[in-house]
C-alpha cells in the first residue's frame, strides 16, 4: 500500500512538472505557423496586449493615455495589460532588459533614439513599411518625413507629440522679489544678477535635483557654450583613452564648470545632492524657487497638481551666454509606438496591436495629448481649451528662433549614465570636468 | 514500518530529485555560470559576452581599486555590525519581557512581528516622507520643539534650516534604522519560540532555590538561547550582506555624493544601470564568499552546543 502511495506520489509531481512545462508551448506552437505564412487570419477572441509606455507615475498625459485606452478597449473588446512607467534612465534600462531577455511588450512607446538601437538591431521590432505590407492604411496620417530614421534606414516607430524643453518660472517668487518675466533676450549675466537677488529675498533660485535630474541643465549649458549649429558635436577619445581637446570636448567642459560655479554660487536648493526631482518640482510649485526647466510634459503636471496657483507659472526662456540666444531652445519628436517582432509574429496579436498605435496616434487621440508640442500630424493637432500656462507656452515657443535635438540622446546610455552620476562629483570638486567628460565619452 | 522506508532508498530519492533538480537549473547553473562572468566582457543583460577580460582577473584588480566598492564594502560591515548588535539585540531584549509577563504576550508578539509582512519598497516611500527634507515628518517635530535654527528676513521672510536626513552627516543612521527597525521582528519571533522551548519546571526548580528574575535570564534562559542566538547571528550577518530594496528606495544610487553604497544596491547599479554584467557578477560573487565567510566565522565563535 505504502509502495503504491509512493508512485502514484511521484506519479502526480512528474505529471505536474510535465504541465508546468507544457504552458509555454501553445504561444510557441501559435507563434511557428505565422513565421512562415503570410495571411494571417485576423483575431476573432479579444486579446490581451501587454504595452509600455512612459506615460506612468505623474506624468503630465497618464489622465490621456488612460482614456485612449478605455476607449481603445471598448472599441475593440481588447484587453490592455498597461505595464507603463515614468521615463527615466532606470526605466529606459529596464527596457532594453527586457527586450534583452525576451519578456519584451506587445507595443513600445519609447525614444526613437540611440536609446532603441539595441532591439532595433536585434530584429525586435517590426518596421513601418513591413506593417505597411499587410496594412497599407498604417501611420499613413503622418508625415512620414518626420519619423525617426534608424541605423538602417528604416522607419519603425510611429511618432507621438513632439516636446520642448524650456524654462519655466514662478511669478510669485519674481514678483516678491522685484524680477521681471525673463524675455528672449535674457542673458546669463542677468540671470545669475537675477539669482542673486532672490537668494537674498529667502527664495531658491534654481529648482533642481542634481543627483537625479541635472540634464536638462546640462543641456543648455552645453548650448551657452556653443551654439545651435554644432549642439549635436559629441567630444571623442583617442585610441589611449585620453580625451581629445577639442570644440566639443571644451564646451562639455564649460558646460560642467557653469553648473559648478551655479552650485558654488548656492543657486540650487541646499539639499540640491539629496534631493529627488518631485522634491524640487514641488518647492518651484509651492513658490519656495523661481527656475525651473523642464519639458513640455511638465505642464500637464502643473495643471493637474496646482490648479489653484496655475497663473504663477509661465513658459519663459532659458538665459543664453555666448552665440546662443536664449529663444534658441531644445525639441523635437523624440518618441513613438514601436510593435514588437514577438507581438507581430503572433497571429492573435498582429491586427489587435497595429490596431492600437493606429488609435493611440490617430489625429482625435493624439489632439487630446497636445497642447503646444509639435506633432509629425498631417492635419496637424488641433488642441482645445488652453489654460494660462499652456498659452504662456505657445507664446514662448511662438518667440522661438532655433530648436536643436538634446544631444545626450546622440550618445549611449552607459556614456549618459556615467556622466551625470559624476556631474555630483564635479560640482562638489571631487572630479574635475574633464575627468568627467573622458569618463564618459570613454563608455561611449 | 519505518525500517522498511529506510531500506528501500529509491523512492526517497525519486521524492529528492525534482528539488534537486530544480534548485540545480535555478540555482546552482546560474551561480556557476555567475562566477565564469566575472572573467568576460559583458556589456549588458542578455547580450553574449564579447570575450575574456584582458588580463581574465581585471574584475578583481578593480574591486580593491574601486573607491565606491570600498565605500559598499564598508557600509556593509558597519550594516552587519549594527544588524547583529541592534537587531539581534533589540529582540533578544523584547523577546525577554514579552516571555515574562503574562497578560498581552500575544499582542506584542504581533505588534513586533508586523513590520516584517509590509513590503520594503512601501517601508522605504514611508520612512522618504518621515524623513523628507521639507515638511518631512522628524523635520517638522524637530521645528516644533525649536530645535531647527531659522531666519527672518529684511521682508519678512521666515527662512528654515531644514535638516537633511540625507547628507553625508545624517545618512547612515536614515538608511540603517528603518532596515534594523523592519527585521527586528524576525529574530523576535525566532527568539521567542527559543524561549517556550525551554521547560518551565527548570524555572520553578530555579525559583525554589531563590533565583530572582534576573538570575533566571542570566543563568538559564541565555546559555538555553545559545543556538537559537547563533541561527539568529548567521541569518542576520547573510540578512544584511543582501539588504537592497529599502536602501535603494530611500536612496537609490549611492546617495549622498556615492557615500550611501552598499554591496547589494553597488551591485545592482552596476548590472542594471551601468550595464556592466560583468563587474556586477564579480561583486555577486564578493558577497557569497562574505556571506560563507562570514557565517562561518560566526559560527565557530558562538559554536553551537550539543548539549542543549
């Protein structure tokens, strides 16, 4: 009796590891037939999509995607599986893991940039005039001009609004402290003038998190050290692994000392090094800093979160110094809908995942994501109802002479990493800026 | 019956082999495998290694080089120091009181033992708002009680000095109580079924001969808590060589000024964030020699005895 107990024991746990085994092999078996045929039969059950994108957390147009994605659902009887988070370089890296390891989504919002080579190069996504094949309609409501062009040459992402990044400022601190709006004629000598006197009024000049978010600064502190023409110019190594003392190495370098000599100044909040970026967005909402810049998604998030105190804030321009004027600003369309080889190889998914990008950038979805962003729309986006800060935000970007990409999206994420991990390092003297440019550009 | 089972062997190690193997595929492959990592180029996750390191030790060479790992280094040891004597310590003391009232043991074993079941990364976000820089919760009590220095200025203008529970000043102890605070629970309840362990007529027999409450801790309790102190000791040395998701939460990648590392979260900035799998694996590798090593050392310093 016992010895039967024993086998049918065994029995059982061999049976259910043979099952626990089997599970994966219906999505393998669905997924080997659809390699090699063309005409796939489109889903007839609803189907389940897993999607990322960047619209998580606090993000200015979470509100946005939610409702596109309900109305996606009812439209279709699909399920979404929303795995979204807010963009950062951990998110980014997070990511890329994924695709790395083969849990990657149905469908990816995601930069168009460097930062999508790896599962571009890999084969992990499925290019626009492949989609275009089956579905000729495809993103045929963009300008194709407009979507990002990879290694390759091919087109894969399906673009979403563009962005800008400026800066924006708190009109209660300026007033308190006799400080005009700054106009696009701003200069950095009037600014760091400007930045004094609010220091001396009890207020923090500058809302920024150098430990966790300093490349917005960096940014532009690299075009006030060089101009809009040569923004995109990355310093290089020589084949010793010294830095070459070039334009673009003097710049970055320049750029690094600016940000050293704002924090020596005390222009950044005190805990500036400890600080997390909705720490110090939170102190240029509560009227405790006057600057901060940021990009076109932070308005969204001013809308949501201070409603009440909404007029305070304006879209102003960020000081130029050099060549650069301060209407010259940093934009573009930086991220869009990629659709996975795994989801497209998957008859069920194939038409439920072309489905949703279409709707998600359709000109009705996409208008509700825009305010002032640009968009690669061939109607164009037609945004309703803006409030005093969007205006404020039309109006500067109405003043805007010059728009250039970022150039930390020219450059790998290891390179990106190092760099702003040490620009801690650089404002407190334990690195000097040019040991932290050669660091960087080393891993690049 | 029992010596039939014992003679026939095959259906016991049928029964040991599916674990076996299990822990051998997730376990044991990848641990091996970990450790032929540290010897290659591998320049993020999933991606095939581009080749052996030149020289095939440099992973190594650069851990006693590594300003930062020497930082994690030396946190963590602070950390295990401060785990065995604060956790370990704090429950054994608890653990003492509530085996000697009669009236709300339950309750306290409870209480003690509920930070244990709430989740890290809550426990971090939670201990970010006690301890935020402005408005935090400690910050806030100490502006009450007139401990934080302030000025007004010319325009009337009240202007706090905060108190920053980050910096370099302040970190250690914002990083390590609420990790302490979270496990002291564990060896509490471990402590605690130590002491119902121990008979109850050993106490009386005391009590007849005069022990007082102290002599009882002293002279019986302690020496018959012995073993479960040293299983207590090696949990927490290896416990604390592993902390991560608390510390990073509350102060992610090395805050302040790459002064807050620790083995685990160098580790995983390493692997993760810098993409560097291989150097990442050599501090995985790191932290299990430490953690044998260490445990091992313990355990011949608070050798168990046989006789209890």
């Amino acid at each position: 009796m016992k010895r039967l107990l024993a086998l049918l024991l065994v029995l059982v746990m061999a049976l259910s590891l043979v099952a626990c085994g089997q599970s994966a092999a219906p999505a393998e078996e669905s997924a080997a037939p659809s390699a090699g045929t063309e005409n796939t039969e489109p889903a007839k059950e609803p189907v389940t999509l897993n999607v990322v994108t960047s619209y998580g957390g606090d993000d200015g147009n979470r509100k946005n995607f939610e409702a596109a994605v309900k109305s996606y659902e009812e439209e279709t009887g699909n399920k979404v599986n929303d795995g979204s988070a807010t963009s950062n370089e951990e998110w980014k890296a997070k990511v890329l893991t994924d695709f790395e390891t083969g849990s990657e989504p149905d469908v990816l919002f995601f930069f168009t940039n460097a930062d999508a080579e790896p599962f571009i190069s890999a084969g992990k996504v499925v290019s626009i005039d492949e989609i275009r094949a089956e579905y000729p309609d495809y993103a045929t409501n963009m300008k194709d001009s407009m979507m990002a062009v990879a290694s390759d040459g091919k087109q894969y992402a399906v673009p979403s609004s563009g962005y800008w990044e400026n800066m924006f400022v708190n009109k209660s601190v300026l007033d308190a402290c006799g400080i005009e709006v700054p106009g696009p004629d701003y200069t950095w000598d009037q600014f760091l003038a400007d930045c004094q006197t609010i220091l001396d009024n009890g207020y923090t000049p500058i809302a920024c998190s150098l430990v966790e978010v300093p490349h917005y600064w960096f940014e532009f502190a690299v075009m006030n050290n060089g101009a809009l023409d040569n923004q995109l110019e990355v310093p290089t190594v020589d084949a010793d692994g010294k830095l070459v003392d070039d334009a673009a190495a003097q710049k970055w370098i320049a750029a690094l000392n600016d940000l050293k000599e704002l924090y020596e100044l005390g222009y950044f909040p005190k805990n500036t090094l400890t600080a997390t970026d909705a720490e110090t967005v939170a102190m240029f909402g509560d009227g405790e800093a006057a600057f901060l810049i940021d990009g076109s998604w932070k308005v969204g998030h001013f809308v949501e979160n201070y409603a009440d105190t909404l007029d305070d804030y304006v879209v102003s321009y960020v000081p130029g110094k050099g060549d650069r004027s301060a209407s010259e600003a940093i934009g573009g369309i930086s991220m869009g809908y990629f659709i996975t080889r795994k989801a497209w190889d998957d008859p069920a998914k194939r038409e439920a995942a072309v489905a949703f990008v279409s709707h998600l950038t359709s000109d009705e979805v996409l208008s509700t994501f825009v305010t002032t962003e640009v968009t690669a729309l061939v109607n164009g986006a037609k945004p309703s109802g803006l409030n005093a800060l969007q205006q404020s935000a039309a109006d500067a970007n109405a003043s805007i002479t010059g728009v250039v990409g970022a150039v930390q999206d020219t450059i790998t994420g290891e390179a990106k990493g190092d760099l702003f991990a040490n620009i801690q390092n650089v404002v407190t003297g334990k690195m000097t800026a040019e040991e932290a440019v050669e660091s960087a550009i080393k891993l690049n | 019956m029992n010596s039939m089972i014992y003679k026939k062997k095959t259906p016991l190690l049928l029964f040991l082999i599916p674990a076996f193997l299990f822990l051998a595929v997730y376990l044991y492959y990848p641990f091996f495998q970990n450790v032929l990592n540290t010897f290659m180029s591998i320049g993020g996750l999933g991606r095939a290694a581009e080749g052996w390191n030149d020289p095939w030790y440099e992973n190594y060479q650069r851990l006693f080089t590594d300003p930062y790992m020497r930082t994690a280094m030396k946190n963590t040891l602070l950390l295990i120091v401060c785990t065995v004597v604060f956790q370990v310590g704090i429950a054994l003391i608890l653990a003492l009181l509530v085996d000697t009232i009669r009236v709300g043991a339950k309750f306290f074993r409870v209480v003690y033992f509920f930070p244990i079941v709430i989740s890290a990364t809550a426990l971090g976000l939670m201990f970010n708002l006690i301890f935020l820089y402005k408005g935090g919760m400690v910050n806030q009590l100490l502006l009450a009680l007139n401990q934080l220095p302030y000025e007004v200025k010319s325009n009337g203008k009240v202007i706090v000095e905060w108190l920053d529970w980050k910096d370099q000043a302040h970190f250690l102890f914002t990083m390590f109580m609420p990790v302490l605070w979270q496990n002291v629970g564990f060896y509490f309840v471990i402590i605690v079924t130590g002491l119902n362990n121990i008979p109850q007529d050993i106490y009386e027999a005391a009590a007849l001969d005069g022990a007082d409450g102290w002599r009882r801790t002293r002279y019986i309790s302690l020496p018959l808590l012995r073993n479960v102190l040293c299983t207590c000791l090696v949990l927490a040395i290896t416990g604390a060589l592993k902390v991560f998701d608390l510390p990073w939460v509350m102060f992610g990648a090395g805050m302040p000024e790459n002064q807050g590392w620790l083995t685990g979260t160098y580790m995983y900035d390493q692997t993760f964030n810098k993409m560097n799998v291989d150097y990442g694996s050599t501090i995985a590798v790191v932290i299990v020699v430490l953690g044998v090593v260490l445990s091992n050392v313990a355990n011949r310093v608070f050798k168990p005895s046989e006789d209890i």
